[in-house]
C-alpha cells in the first residue's frame, strides 16, 4: 500500500507556507456567534507588496460607502459597486429632472397652422356650397339673380301657343321670343345669361338662343347659333328691321347637328357683350343702343328647340 506523502503531518495537517509567518487572526478560529464578537482586526499588510497605490489607503474602498449596511462580522467584505438588496444604489436614486418646457415658438406656429387649415376647410366647404347654388359654377360670374332647371313648370313663363312647359324642358315652336318673369329677374343692365339649349328639329339655316336687354316689345339683343356650327349676335328693332353686329361665324366649340345640345352664354356689360358656348369664348361685340331690358330665350322659323338649365347673375 503506497504511503501518504503527508501522513506524518496528520490529517489534513499541512505546514505552514514559507513565507507568511502565522496564520492571519480571525481566519483560524471560528467566532463564536452566540457571543458579542470584538471589532473586526484591521488586516494584515500584505507582505513585500508595500504601499503600491490604489490598493492600500484607496479613497472610496476604505471607508464605507453611503447607503451600504455595516459589514457583519465573519462575512466576506462587499464586493464594491453591489448594493445589499432592498437599499438604494450608491448615491440614491438621483434628482428626478423636470418636464421640458415646450417653446412659445413652437405652440404660435401650430396654432397659425391650426387657423390656416380651418381656413382652407371652410373655403372649400363655401366654394362647393356655392358651386351647389349655381349648378357647378361653369356659368356664373356674379350673385344670382334668378336660375330655374325648366323641367318643373317654371312659374311666370308664357305657357302657350309656341312657348310650352314640358317635363323635359321649355319648348319654343317657331320663330318667338319667350322671356323669363320680369317680377323675378327685373329689368338688369350688366347681367349675364346662360342656358342649355337641344335642338328638336331645325331648318336649314334657322339660329335660337339668348335674349337680352330688352327695354320695350320688339327691342332686344339676341345672341343666336346654327345647327351646322355657326353664331351671330344682332340688334332687333320694334317693326320688324335688325341689324346685324356680328354676321354668323363659324367656331368649332358649337355642337352640331339636327339633336346637338348646346350650353350657351352671354354677357352684357356695358356696351361690351362677350360670346360662350360649352364654356370657350367665341368672340365680343359692341354696341350701346339698348343698356337695360329683360331677358329670355328664342326660336328660328319651321323648328323646334328645348331649354334648361336657364339662370341670371350679375355681371
């Protein structure tokens, strides 16, 4: 049986290490815990490691820390930088910072930007409200004076002879000149008309349309198309004369043939009358006899035409 090389020491009897001397106190014995145990020693110098800096006196290591317990006598000392559980870290737990202060500069341009959007919503909303009062606004250019569909028996329209209500618009038979009511539309000077204008039947060479500034029976402006594209703007003078401002012109903006339907328009401002169909200029005139008058809607000889859509602003 092979020999304990540390037998002759004993069990577990080691000797001492070379070069510490005897045992460090404290470590040897066991304390006894149901006595009062004396003041933890101070330790030992290390020895032949001198005052090396940072590991003797180190400011922070020595003494304890802020918010640490008091070392329990035969526990290993702390480990630095770990709290006992349940105290706060070193230093608590810091001064909680005060909410930021949102800059005066920043809260004016979000109201300004607040007060331009409203402003862009309510324009919106009075352009389309307006819009709905003027059936789109491709024909006004002014306040309305008076506007009717024509397919509703529009009360105050001559409703016989060549000028009849019909559910599909207002019907003229012949060469006549039906005028809106004049209790309702007046007698205006600047004004401009528009009206939707289908051709039923029409001869050859016939023209319908716009009446305006009519001061007396048998005196009137008329602005008048062609079912084969063609325009012409005349004087009509009581006892049956005319005269001719504008000779018939041809445009391709006019819709043509015997069915075409036409949106025609014309304004009236001072001695100036400007010319529209489906919304493209057709040409000016001028002309200062008549400066006042009602206004109304005509028929061409052996043909028949419908209106809608007939309204009134001021120019």
């Amino acid at each position: 049986m092979p020999q304990d090389p540390y037998g002759q020491y004993g069990q577990q009897n080691y000797p001492q290490q070379p070069g510490y001397g005897q045992q460090t106190p404290g470590y040897g014995q066991q304390p006894n815990y149901g006595q009062q145990q004396p003041q933890q020693p101070a330790y030992p110098q290390q020895p032949d490691y001198g005052q090396t800096p940072g590991y003797g006196q180190t400011p922070g290591y020595g003494q304890p820390q802020p918010g640490y317990a008091p070392q329990t006598p035969g526990y290993p000392p702390q480990q630095p930088g770990y709290p006992q559980p349940g105290y706060p870290p070193p230093g608590g737990y810091g001064v909680p910072q005060p909410p930021q202060r949102r800059s005066p500069l920043g809260i004016i341009l979000g109201v300004i930007g607040g007060v331009i959007v409203l402003c862009i919503i309510a324009g919106i909303a009075l352009y389309a409200y307006g819009s709905h009062l003027t059936g789109g606004g491709s024909t006004t250019t002014g306040s309305v004076i008076y506007k009717d569909s024509m397919t509703d028996s529009p009360a105050g329209w001559t409703n016989s002879g060549s000028c009849t209500e019909q559910s599909d618009g207002y019907h003229i038979t012949g060469a006549e000149v039906c005028y809106a009511p004049k209790d309702q539309t007046g007698t205006p000077s600047d004004v401009t008309v528009s009206v939707t204008v289908r051709a039923v039947t029409v001869a050859s060479g016939g023209s319908y349309g716009i009446a305006v500034r009519r001061p007396s029976p048998g005196n009137f402006y008329a602005f008048e198309i062609t079912a084969d594209g063609q325009w012409v703007f005349y004087k009509a003078v009581s006892g049956g004369n005319s005269t001719i401002i504008q000779d018939f012109t041809s445009n391709s903006a006019i819709h043509t043939g015997q069915t075409a339907t036409n949106v025609l328009k014309i304004t009236a401002k001072g001695s100036t009358f400007t010319f529209y169909a489906n919304g493209t200029q057709l040409g000016q005139a001028s002309d200062s006899s008549y400066t006042s008058g009602q206004v109304g809607v005509d028929g061409a000889d052996n043909s028949e035409v419908v209106y809608t859509n007939f309204e009134v602003d001021k120019a």
